[in-house]
C-alpha cells in the first residue's frame, strides 16, 4: 500500500471539493440568506486544510502514473466517506445532530436520498441546494469529475474510475480515460441543462427546477418540496421528472453514442435497455390498471403515478408523485419488486442493476439446459458477446455478497427497531441507494427518528451499496493492506 501516494491523490480531491462547497453561497446572496454564508465557507476551509495537509504529509508528490489497484480502491472509498464528513459541516450550522448531519451527507452524496428531516420549512434555500448538488455529484460519481478536470489523473485516474463506476462493465467510449469520464459528464451536464429548461416552461420556480433537474439525473430524490413532486401538484412536472429518470437510469455511454456520436443502434440493440425498458412498461401497466380498479382513480391519474413509481424506483430515484405507502399491498408489492432491480450498469442508477439482472436469467437458463446436455458448451453471450469468466465470477460474488449483506443489515435492524418492515424495507432501499420504504420511512416519512445504531448500519450499506461492493470486499483481503 502506498500511502504517501493515496494520501496525495486524496488530498487533492479534497481540495478541489473545498472549492465546490462554496457554490451555495452564490445563492445565499441571491436569496439574501447571509447568515448561511459562514457554514460553507466554514466547510471549504475544513476540506482545503484537510487536503494541503494530506498533501504534505505525502511528500506533495502529484505523480500518480504508477497508482495499483488496491490503491485506487483506497482512494475512492476514503473518497466518499471523507467528502461525506466535510459536506455534512455545514448541515450541522442548522441543528442537525453530527451523526444526523453526516447521514444527510452520505444520503445525498451516494444518490440515496433518504432524509432525517422532519420539517423542510427550518432550512434556507441554501441548505436544500447543497442537497441537491451533492446528488448530482455523486450520481455522475466525485471520482470521475476529478478524472476529466485534473490532469493528474489523466492516466491513474482508470484505477479509480473503474472503483467507481456503478457495474460489472469497463464502459469506455474513448481511447483515454480522461476523455470518457469528460464526455459522460458532457452528457450529464446537457440532459441536466434540457431538464431545468423543461420544468421552468411547466411552471416550476427556477429554485425548483434547478434542483429538482440536479436530482432527476442523479436518480437521487432530494427534493425542495417536503412533499416530493407530488407536492407541486403539475401533471406536467410529473411527466418531465419521469421521462429524465428514465435517461438517468439507461447507460450514459450509449446515450452519449446515440446524441453525440450518432450511433442509435448502441443504444436500442442493447439487451440490457431493451430488457430495462420491457421491465418499466410491463410492471407499470399492471400497477396502472391496480390503481385505476382498486383505488378508484381516473385512467390518466392511474397511468401518470404507475409509471412514476416504478420509474422512480427502477432507477432508484425515490421521488414521489404519491403516497405509495397507503395503496394495497399488490401495488406496494410491484414497487419491492422492482426495487431488487436497480437501473442499468454506466447510469446514475443504483441497484443490483438490469444487467446482472439479464446475466442472471441467462445464467439459469444455461444451467438448465446443461442438466439436460451435460456435455455440450454453451456459453453466456449479451449482446452478442461472450461473457468472460471472471466477469460471470464478479457478477455471481456481487450478487451473493449483496444477499448477504441485505439479510445481516434487516436482521439486526429489525431487531435494534422491533419493526421488520424498517429492518428489510429500509435496508433495500439503503444499501441499493433508493431512499423511501414504506410506513414511517416511507415517501411522506423520514429516517430521523431511527435508533442511532440503525441509521449507522443504513449509513454503511448506503456507501457500501454506492462503490458496489468490490472496493469494500478488497479491503476485507489481507493482501490490500500488505506493504510495497
């Protein structure tokens, strides 16, 4: 393990996210909310400090061509809880508790958003953007910002992207890693861009828009409104905010082929969208006519919030255009259902994510067939490719640790909460980064009144659940920490 070097590379994270934490200010002087400028300018202080002297301390040596890969999973996970910490500092200039301030954090930067607040009108405008924006970094990922604005990372920086993106696939679009994480954040960037354009034209504030867009395309879920989007109470809105979590939750490097390349076939001869997409109608048609025969709703009401719910939680957006805790237990049933599934491998999504999914079903399929031709080769193939073998390894582990985790973590939840429906609803929708369950954490609840053991344990699989395991398990292997 190279220390010095790890402690360089985040030192100069750190930094840079100094930087970013001052951008709320510009709108505490827009909003005239000058008793809000000290909390950033507090936190950027912190992480600025933090980071020169983690630069210090390792020799300011910014050369990081020769970074292994146990150090790029060092990094990235370090990353994210200490970005989580110094982003927390000013949550706490607002009453919040540090364990409640750094779960808001931790919420926010891993895209889960599930909030510990109980009532939204304590907070500034200020506050509820920081919300926003730290969703909207980490949805694209902090470490691939990095990437494509610091040349030191130019050539380390596939160590840690690789960390960091959300599925079992190396995704690249371009020859140099700097170039693929600037053009997925060109794409990021545009989509978020069209999606503020379309919700101010519908009758949103720009405030709303501006961060309701910066959550959309991180499939975060924080929103302004206490009440989620139903709140606003705009079919309109409703519609626009369900069109941008589809695109978040597809494959960012096949949208980026398809609008700026001008390959449309990357995009629809992918199984995994097509498969994302057949998941999406499928279940929302049915959910569609639950709610239109049994809870006496109109037809366009019935297909507005169908196609919302199961949207906003295949992508793991959690946004709300209702309250889905109070439909019957089919409709909720869909929506648990559809939470084991997560968006598609290169999106802003969570989840186990659709292509496990696929790989799944074709993995069994093979099975079955080699019970019946035991001696006959059948290989996995998604899009025409073979699966190779250590990929069908990493997907089988992942989804095995993932069970593991998800059982222990209800498990203990639900015996520290006395409440079985916290344990497992919570832990789904914490470790693959949803936010909302049902009853008292669900749409119109919060989180804050958890035990604190609980929301530390929710804490840890919304991480764990966000850098998908596989810097968490590298950590778990002696060898990682051996000396170099």
């Amino acid at each position: 393990m190279k220390t010095n070097m790890v402690a360089n590379a985040l030192g100069l994270i750190l930094m840079g996210f100094g930087v970013i934490l001052l951008s709320p200010i510009l709108v505490a002087l827009l909003e005239e909310e000058y008793s809000s400028i000290l909390p950033f300018c507090i936190a950027s202080f912190a992480a600025i400090s933090f980071g020169v002297f983690l630069q210090w301390r390792g020799g300011w040596n910014r050369n990081f061509d020769k970074i292994k890969r146990s150090d790029g999973f060092l990094v990235v996970t370090l990353t994210w809880l200490t970005t989580g910490a110094v982003g927390a500092i000013p949550y706490l200039f607002y009453g919040l508790s540090p364990l409640d301030a750094y779960f808001e954090s931790i919420s926010g930067i891993t895209t889960t958003g599930a909030t510990i607040l109980k009532d939204f009108s304590l907070y500034p405008k200020d506050f509820f953007f920081w919300r926003s924006l730290t969703q909207w970094l980490g949805g694209m990922g902090i470490i691939v910002l990095f990437v494509a604005i610091l040349p030191q990372f130019a050539v380390a920086g596939r160590q840690m992207f690789f960390a960091e993106a959300p599925g079992p696939t190396d995704e690249k679009m371009t020859p140099r890693i700097a170039h693929t994480a600037k053009a997925l954040w060109l794409i990021y960037i545009l989509l978020t861009i069209i999606e503020i354009a379309a919700l101010r034209l519908a009758g949103l504030s720009f405030f709303d828009a501006v961060c309701n867009a910066l959550t959309t395309m991180a499939a975060g879920g924080f929103s302004p409104h206490p009440q989620s989007i139903m709140g606003y109470g705009n079919s309109m809105v409703t519609w626009i905010v369900t069109a941008f979590m589809f695109l978040a939750g597809s494959n960012f490097a096949l949208q980026y082929r398809f609008m700026v390349q001008m390959k449309p076939g990357s995009l629809f001869k992918s199984e995994e969208f097509q498969l994302y997409t057949a998941i999406i109608f499928a279940l929302s048609s049915v959910l569609c006519g639950m709610l239109y025969f049994s809870h006496n709703l109109s037809f366009a009401d019935s297909l507005r919030d169908s196609f919302f719910q199961v949207v906003s939680i295949i992508t793991t957006a959690g946004f709300s255009s209702a309250d889905f805790a109070l439909w019957l237990v089919p409709a909720q049933a869909i929506l648990i259902a559809v939470m084991l599934v997560g968006g598609c491998a290169g999106s802003a999504g969570g989840g186990v994510k659709v292509v496990r999914v696929l790989f799944m079903g074709k993995f069994l399929k093979r099975e079955i067939s080699q019970v019946l031709h035991p001696q006959a080769i059948l290989p996995i193939k998604i899009d025409k490719t073979t699966v190779p073998d250590d990929t069908q390894r990493q997907i089988l582990g992942f989804l095995l640790f993932y069970l593991v985790l998800m059982i222990f973590s209800a498990l203990i939840v639900t015996i520290i909460e006395g409440d079985a429906s916290i344990g497992f609803i919570g832990t789904a929708a914490t470790i693959g980064n949803i936010g909302p369950g049902f009853g008292e954490i669900g749409p119109m609840g919060t989180f804050g009144y958890l035990a604190i053991p609980t929301k530390i344990i929710f804490i840890i699989d919304m991480v764990v659940g966000r850098l998908e395991f596989i810097p968490f398990l590298a950590m778990l292997h002696p060898d990682f920490w051996a000396s170099r």
